[in-house]
C-alpha cells in the first residue's frame, strides 16, 4: 500500500489535484456526520406519544459527552473509509468472467484485508449506535441475580452483542458487495453538474439504497443470528466470565428474534451504518468526476507538462486521462476559444503541433480499441477452426458462450488480458500505481494450470511477434487491409508469425504442423482430464463463463473512448468554420478510415452472440453498473461522430481521400440510412 | 382472576387497536389533505393521466383528434405520425414500404421526436414510458417487431408530454407534468439523472435551442425556466398570466417566442452568448389579431439566415372565423422583427391542429399541417431572392392523407 501510494505520488495530477479532492470529500463526509448522527439519535429515540420528552432526551443526548466521543470514533470511521476509496477506486471496473475468478477476487489477500477492516468498522459504528440508543443496548456486560443463590453478577447483554454482531455482517456484505457490484468503480455522468445541486440529486438515492440494503442485511443477519447465535455468545461469555442471564429469553430463538424494536433498532443502525459508508462514496465520486480544464497550450515550458496534449498521451495515470478526455470532449462542444488554440499554429515554425498531438493520441486510442475487437472476433472465430482441426473430443462448440464445458479461460478473453502485453501504451497498463495489475491477476488465465486449453497458450505465446497490430498503427492503409486480413483462414496468419518459443508453448503451435506422438498423447490425456472434470457440476457451474462477460470486459474502459469520439468528430466538424489553416484537412482521411473500420469492427462485434442482449437493470443499488451498458453506447456514440462530420461536410466529403469501401459505408450516412 | 385478567388483555387491545385506527385515520386524512393541498396549489394534479396528456399535448384537441402527434426527421425526407389507435407510421418521400409501429407499452402517445444526426431512432413520449424506436432505414418489413424498442421509465415519471433530443443527437429530455423533475436520459446506457425544481409542480414542455446551449422547460404554473445546458443551471421565468404553452428558437438560438396560455401577444426573449441573458426584455411583438382565443402554437424553420418565419394557430371554438395560421416573416439581425406575410386556411370546416416546418426544405420553406378532419397537408414557400423579405410564392399543397385513403387528392391553398 505504501509502495502505491509513493507511485501515485509522481503524478503532478495526482499529487496537486486528486488527492485535494479527495481530502475535500472526506472533509465534507466529516461534516455532515454530526447531521446523520442527530437524525439518527432522533429515530432511534423516536416515541409517538411523548413527543416533549422525546425531543427533551434527544437534546440532551446530542450534548453528552458519550455522543461526543461516539462522533470521534465515528469521524475515524469516515476517515478510513475515505482512504480506503481513495486507495481501491477505479475507473475501469474489473469483470469477472467466470464465478472462478469472482471467488478468486473475493478471496484475494487484498480484499480480505479489506473485509477485515469494514468488519471492525462496522463492530464500531454499531458499537457507538448502541451507545446512543442506550437502554438496554448500552453495555457488554449488565447485572443481573443468579437464581438460586440471588447474588448479583455480571452477565452478558445479549442484546448489545447482537447489535455488534450485525455490524460485523454489515461491514463484510459491504465489503463483498463491493467486489461483486463493483462499488469502487467511479462512472462519469453524461452531464457536468455543479457539486451541490449534483449531491442534492442523489441524496434521496442514497438514503433509498442504504435503506433497502439495510432491510436486506438486517433480514440476512436476523437469519444467520437464529441459526449460528450460539456460537458467538458462548466464545464471548466464556472468554470473558460472564455469565448468561436465563431468565432473560435468548436472542437466537422465534420468540427472542420476533421482538419488534430490537428489529427497528436493528435497522435503523443498519441505515445509520450504510448511509455513512454510502455518502463517503457518493461524495468521493462527486469530487473526483468533477471536470477539470487543462490548458491547450502554456506561454510558459515548465508548465508544459500539463498542458492538454501531453496529458493526453500519459499513460500511468488513468484518472488524468480520463479527465483530460472529458475535457476535450467540453471543450469541442463549448468554448470557441479553446477550440481556437488547438486550431492554431506553433508560433516559430508554424506547425499545428496542438491539433496533431490531440488526433494523434485519440486515434490511436480507437484504433486500439479496434485492434481489441478485431483480436477477441479472431480467437472466437479460430477457437472454432483450431478445435475441428485438432484430433481433439472436446464438445466445445464454436460459440464460445455457450459452451458448457471448458476452463475459465474461455479463448476469447485472452485477447483482453494480453493487451497489456502487446500494447504497452495501451490503458489497461496505465492502471493506477500498478494496483490494476494486482486486480486482474487472478483473471489472467493461468497458463500452466491443466485447465488451459492449448489453443490459449498458443494464443499467449505468440501473441507479440505475431500481430501485425503490435504498437500503434499509424497508417490508414494498414488499418484498411485489417478485416481482410484477420478474417484469412489460420493457416495465412500462422505462415506469417515466426515460430513460438518453445518453453511457452509445449502443445503444438500451429493447427497445420504435424504434431509429433509425444505431444498428441499429451494433449489427449489433457482433454481426457478436462472432459472427466466437465462433466462434475460443481465444477461447470464454477469455471462456466458468465454470458456476455467477456463483451463487458473488452468494452470496460470504453468511456474514454466515447470522449475520443466525441471529441473528435466535435473538433472535425467545428473546423469547418473555425479552422483557419486548413490543419484538420491535413488528417481528416486517416480520421474518416479509423471510425469507419472501428464501425466494422464494433458491427461484426455486436453479431457475436450475447453481445447485443441487454444487462437486466438493477433496481438500487450503490454500484454504478454503467459498464454493462458501455458497448451500447460507445456504438450510438460512434455512430453519432461519423454522422456529425457526414453532415457538416455533405458533398466536400467526395474529395477527400480515402478508399473505395470507405467512401461506400460515408455514402451510407450521407444518405441517412444507418 | 383469570377472567378479569382476559377482559382487560382484550380491552388493552382493543384500546390499542382503536388507537392504531385512529392513528392511521390521521394519516390518512392528513394524506388526503396534503395531497387535496398540493392539488389545490397545482390544479393540474387532478386531472386524470389522459386529460393531462390532452391538456399539455402540442397537438389541439389531442383526445379526439385523429392525428395524435407528428414529426419530421431532422435530415432526411421521412416523418412519422403517430394515429389515433396508437400505432406510429412513418411515411418517406420515395415509395418504400411505411412501416408501422406497435407496441404493448404504446399508448397516448403524445409527442414523437427524430434523433438527430441518427438515421433510425425515434422517440415517443406515451403515457407511461418512453420508447425509443430502431426503424432500420434499409430494411422492408412493414412491422418491426417490438424488440426494435428500448423501453425507458422511471417510477413516478408518468404521462411523459414533451421530448426533446439534444442536436448533438447525446442526451434525451423528458418531462411529464406530475414530476418535478425532467429527466436527462443517456439512451443507449438506459440511464437518467434527474434534474429537480420543485417550483410550478411539474414540466410540461421541453424545446431545446439549435445551437444546443439552452433549453426551455414550460411549467403547468405561470412560470418557465431556461436551462442552460453546460453545467445545467437554469433560470426561473415568472409568466405574467397564464403558462407558457409553446416556444420556438430563432436558428441561432439568439431569440426565443412565446406564447402564453390566455394571451394573444407573443414575447420575445433575447439571449447574448457567452454571458446568458442580458437583454431581458420582454415585450409584445405582435399587435393585430383575427382570433379569439389565445396562440397556441409556434414553430421556427430552423435555418435561413436573415428571414426566417413564426407561425400560429388560433382556436376558434364557437366562431365564425375559420381558423387560420398567420405567417410572419422574421429577421434576427440587426434587431428581432416580425413581419406578417399573410395566412394559410384549410379547407372548410379544417381547423389546424398542429403544424411544423420541413428541416431542410431546399427551396424555400416547407409547412406541414395537420388538420382536424386527418389531413396532413405540406404547404411549401419559395423564395424569389433569398435573404430578402421578398416574394415568398406558395403555389400548391400537396395532401397526403393518412386517415382516410379513399380522399386522396391534390388541393390548393388559397391565401389571403
């Protein structure tokens, strides 16, 4: 943790800007706290009948030195958990793709020293409601007579043990469901918002979700109480000689259980406990998804780093791409200014060096994008050919996702996961200190584990010397012979890859190259094994893929994209008028051929199956689940940026360069009928 | 002892029961007169989810009219209507096949809405949600099936009377009556963020200026906003009488036209870019009148630099002037001026019930109408020298009728 912190560090951005906003927003939870805390003290005092002595006890309470000490503690909640969403925030949400990889993430060492830390908090926060509602909830230990000698003793509260208790359990739902629905995941709205009136709107969403995921706790608590109370209250009242009150009726019974307030106590701590962990998170999403406006170009070199161009290009942090995207999709759309400066020319020299960074970085950036799509369509596709060539009996089916049988490591997520590997520049290493990697490592297949189809290691092995799309493409012309291309049969593009390594990949590496026996024996005993292995159904239940994962997953961080679109096509089509040296001229072919083959790409995608099936909508819930609807969008966007420019540039379309299939599909949305 | 024990049990009880129905008479009474309160705040509220669509719809007489609403695409020679049993056609300029669309969740359809710089999508504002349709231009089939349809609802946000695409073709808007919110939707992630004034009880009519940067938002009270749509700040406009029934937009987005509910003038408000409103003035443009009630319709063409035109339509309900929409020329620089060019009528006993203008008519303008007897009628302008207020020759109507194919003839319009 610390050696992250000290990577984050080296960022200016980071530095300068995130972690001021988010001391802000932890700042502000801070502050509001004493305002949960007495609406709390309100209801959990809460009398129908007394209405004078019940505003009275509340008065009093709020000034007691108790409430004080309780508000310290709790401030020291609210502190953690705003580091903790400073540390685990992301903004590109890990997807699982099998239940495999869900139980790995859950039962990673770094989430379960996060469980560890939302379960005492949660024990803390319950402790101080307990506190605050008093009664009979105030103490561990409470006097009680013995019944046969009449002496008083100490004996265990049970009540305030429960209370504890189903902070515990809150605090690891909390945590697990923060894994499974990707709380840490930040999305971006599609408007920009003042912070106020943005909080405002999604208070009563908050307040909702903490309330249903309250209920749901307490009823999953009371549950888990009946059946396992025991365990707990002997261990406490053993370790700590107290005694059990018998007279009292035990909690985990129908009768203890079925007490109406303990549950309304219950769930008011529990909305308590939620709201304060929710609103931290809201506020930290507020405040680090505010936009920020990077300057186009600075008089001064120092400052040169920051400026939109370079911020662009960096890659180590994702945030600050993000928001530079952001950015320069605002810009595009509304400052005139702006868009002059990115227009304009290098003062001696007189070359457009903004305009051209800008389109570079963004092109590159869909083109990666397309070299993504292009990659997983492949390994779908060669999955099928490899199986039918290979003496294999494996049932898997060409369409990946439905396939029963087979590893976690279904083939077409390797391309995914490689992109690292392949493109150094690309997003998904630029993930924040190096705690990306550490997230998705156990989705990356294992490539020695028996599982591993060989189709899969021949994938890993040659994947850098192989693709043609290793780096970034430039050229249009390379970018219009892809499909072609890589919808060749196999054997094309296995002739054109140098031999594998040989320590990588022990299976034969091409489909067409005789396999020597030693090798067929092997791979037969594998598949025997995995066939043995797919037919138990624990097993097929865990390592099955889930559907339209992968299409999640390779569109994760497509918002940045749908900016670059935006963005663009923005910029294209303002410089029609506003471009008075003609420098977008200069790039507008290469422009037009990148989103259209990215359309090809994205089209041929969405005929993939499960691809183009729509997530089934949350009711509430505080994980954002706007990645699942990403692809959908990137293709509207997508669509919306070739149509700007189409209709900007009408009939001036026709002289631009670019090649007969190209100008076909340009024809098409001239004429409207996309 | 027993006995007495259980008497006082159930007297407990019963004491605790009535008290319970005491309570809960409260609530209810209290609720009854809370909500009794808010509808006598916001009358509105109590009409039933079909007069409010009725009451609120851009088309006059929507409960009975067989043309429910209308839209032209934005681009493209196409336009869409939406009939009286809730089906949508959508007709083209070449003879291709018109598709119909039907939907379970189709009902009331008040407003229809192209997405710009989209070849296929169109929303559609029914009672109970929005549906935003996927007509493929290329494909041939009549009836595309309802799984071309993206539902979008939000609990609470129901009759939905009035859409508005943005121009970038991003963000839908929506607004219903009974919701203080509009909604802003990202369509194609299915996800909205509410936008919460509580003033004027509800948002009735949306218009989104054409430079994208402002967008009007009508309340049933006296009282509009204008949203600017950067950082989605608005400001309230008190009305001086009635509510504001319908806007336009000058194509620059400079100018916005009002009319209000029981007025026959209407307002012109003055943006100046970069800074919002400086120029608040509101005054009456217009002087002279032939209709009875109020204006209730105007609509811009969205482009021609230098003239453009306003229309409106009067009702004239027990009167023996038929109804007539007035043409007004219009100039934006150097200061907004109104110009009356003359008048469109229909044929007799035709009342106007809603009309627009072509997008991008390439010769001149192009004004379709709806009247009341089902007809849809384009009535085309042409200028003699564009730029200039001069001769604007409306030579014939082309009728395509919709209702009632038995009636399908050419008539010419005939202005005063």
């Amino acid at each position: 943790m610390i050696k992250m912190f000290s990577l984050k560090q080296n960022c200016w951005f980071i530095r300068k800007v995130v972690i001021w906003r988010a001391v802000a927003s932890i700042a502000w939870s801070v502050l509001l706290l004493p305002v949960t805390s007495a609406v709390f003290v309100l209801l959990s005092r809460f009398s129908l009948f007394h209405p004078i002595q019940w505003i009275s006890e509340c008065t009093s309470l709020l000034t007691a030195s108790s409430t004080i000490f309780s508000l310290v503690v709790l401030c020291g909640v609210v502190l953690i958990t705003g580091l903790f969403n400073l540390e685990f925030y992301t903004l590109v949400p890990s997807i699982p793709c099998s239940r495999m990889a869900l139980l790995g993430t859950v039962l990673h060492p770094r989430q379960c020293v996060h469980s560890l830390v939302y379960c005492t908090m949660g024990m803390l926060v319950m402790w101080c409601a307990s506190v605050t509602i008093g009664g009979r909830y105030s103490t561990l230990g409470i006097p009680c007579k013995q019944s046969e000698s009449g002496e008083v003793v100490t004996c265990l509260n049970e009540y305030h043990l429960f209370l504890l208790l189903a902070g515990a359990f809150m605090g690891y739902s909390h945590s697990f469901l923060g894994v499974v629905k990707n709380m840490y995941y930040v999305s971006f709205q599609p408007i920009q918002q003042y912070k106020y009136p943005r909080f405002k709107g999604c208070l009563p969403m908050v307040v909702k979700c903490s309330v249903i995921q309250s209920l749901y706790s307490a009823r999953n608590f009371a549950a888990l109480y009946f059946f396992f109370g025991y365990v707990p209250k002997t261990w406490i009242s053993s370790t700590l000689h107290l005694q059990i009150d018998s007279s009292l009726q035990p909690l985990d019974s129908l009768t203890g259980l079925l007490d109406f307030s303990l549950l309304y106590h219950l769930s008011i701590s529990g909305t308590f406990l939620y709201f304060t962990w929710y609103l931290t998170v809201l506020l930290f999403r507020i405040y680090v998804t505010e936009a920020y406006s990077f300057p186009v170009q600075s008089t001064f070199t120092e400052d040169a780093e920051q400026c939109l161009p370079k911020v662009l290009a960096e890659t180590n942090t994702l945030v600050m791409k993000f928001l530079a995207l952001q950015d320069l999709a605002l810009l595009s759309q509304h400052s005139l200014s702006r868009r002059l400066e990115v227009f304009s020319l290098s003062q001696p020299g007189g070359h457009p060096h903004n305009w051209n960074a800008i389109s570079r970085e963004c092109m590159s950036l869909l083109s990666e994008l397309t070299q993504r799509l292009l990659a997983h369509q492949d390994a779908v596709a060669s999955n099928g050919r490899v199986k039918s060539q290979s003496a294999s009996i494996d049932t898997r089916s060409a369409s990946s996702s439905s396939s029963v049988v087979s590893g976690t490591e279904d083939v077409s997520e390797t391309p995914r996961l490689s992109v690292p590997l392949r493109t150094p520049g690309s997003v998904f290493t630029s993930s924040v200190g190096g705690m990306h990697s550490a997230l998705t490592a156990p989705f990356t297949p294992d490539v020695d584990s028996p599982f591993s189809s060989p189709a899969i290691r021949r994938l890993v092995g040659q994947q850098e010397p192989r693709s043609p799309w290793f780096g970034t493409v430039q050229s249009p012309h390379i970018m219009r012979r892809g499909p072609k291309l890589w919808s060749a049969s196999t054997e094309s593009q296995s002739n054109g890859s140098p031999p594998a390594s040989p320590a990588t990949v022990p299976s034969p590496p091409a489909a067409n190259q005789k396999p020597s026996f030693l090798a067929q024996w092997l791979q037969n005993r594998r598949e025997q094994v995995k066939s043995f292995l797919a037919k138990r159904v624990l097993i097929v239940y865990l390592f099955n893929k889930l559907p339209e994962a992968s299409s999640q997953a390779l569109f994760a961080d497509s918002q940045a994209h749908i900016w670059a679109l935006q963005g663009l096509s923005h910029l294209v089509a303002a410089s029609f008028s506003e471009d008075q040296f003609g420098v977008v001229q200069t790039t507008l072919p290469s422009i037009l051929s990148c989103l259209v083959v990215l359309l090809e790409a994205v089209d041929r995608h969405f005929k993939l199956p499960h691809a183009s099936s729509k997530p089934v909508r949350t009711v509430c819930s505080m994980g954002d689940s706007t990645y699942k609807t990403l692809r959908f969008a990137l293709r509207a966007a997508l669509k919306t940026a070739i149509y700007k420019i189409t209709t900007t540039f009408g009939e001036h379309l026709n002289a631009v360069n670019i090649s007969t299939e190209h100008r076909k599909r340009l024809q098409q949305f001239l004429e409207f009928k996309e | 002892y027993g006995l007495l024990d259980e008497i006082t049990n159930s007297a407990e009880e019963g004491m605790s029961l009535t008290h319970c129905n005491h309570a809960a008479f409260a609530v209810r009474r209290f609720s009854l007169w809370a909500s009794s309160f808010h509808g006598s705040l916001f009358p509105h509220l109590t009409l039933s989810s079909d007069e409010m669509v009725a009451e609120f719809s851009q088309m006059l007489d929507w409960s009975d009219s067989a043309l429910r609403s209308f839209a032209w695409h934005p681009h493209t020679d196409k336009f869409a209507v939406a009939l009286l049993d809730d089906s949508i056609k959508i007709y083209k300029s070449n003879s291709s096949p018109t598709p119909t669309l039907k939907h379970r969740c189709q009902r009331s359809v008040c407003a229809l809405q192209w997405k710009p710089l989209c070849g296929s999508a169109l929303a559609v504002a029914c009672q109970s949600c929005l549906l935003i349709w996927h007509v493929d231009p290329a494909s041939l089939s009549t009836r595309p099936s309802s799984g071309c349809a993206q539902v979008l609802s939000h609990p609470g946000h129901s009759p939905i009377t009035s859409i508005a695409w943005s121009p970038t073709g991003s963000l839908l808007v929506s607004a219903s009556p009974v919701d203080t919110s509009m909604m802003v939707w990202d369509v194609a992630a299915e996800s909205a963020v509410p936008l919460q004034r509580v003033g004027g009880g509800g948002v009735t009519y949306l218009s989104w200026s054409p430079d994208g940067s402002r967008l009007l938002a009508a309340t049933p009270s006296a009282l509009f906003r204008v949203w600017e749509t950067r950082m989605w700040t608005c400001e309230r406009w008190p009305c001086l009488k009635g509510s504001c029934q319908s806007a336009c937009w000058s194509p620059d987005g400079g100018c916005l036209l009002l009319s209000m509910q029981g007025e026959r003038v209407i307002y012109a408000l003055t943006f100046s870019d970069l800074t919002g409103i400086n120029n608040t003035y509101s005054s009456p443009v217009t002087a002279f009148f032939l209709m009875k009630n109020h204006l209730k319709q105007l609509f811009c063409p969205p482009f021609f630099s230098g003239s453009s035109f306003v229309l409106r339509a009067g009702d004239s309900q027990a009167d023996n002037h038929p109804s007539v929409i007035a043409v007004f020329k219009t100039r934006s620089s150097p200061v907004f001026e109104l110009l009356p060019c003359g008048f469109v009528m229909g044929e007799a006993g035709a009342e106007p019930r809603f009309m627009q203008f072509h997008p991008h008519f390439q010769h001149g303008a192009l004004l379709t109408v709806c009247w009341s007897d089902g007809r849809i009628s384009h009535v085309p302008f042409y200028f003699s020298s564009a730029g200039l207020l001069g001769g604007d020759s409306p030579q014939q109507a082309l009728a395509s009728n919709t209702t009632n194919p038995s009636s399908n003839k050419l008539y010419t319009e005939q202005i005063s």
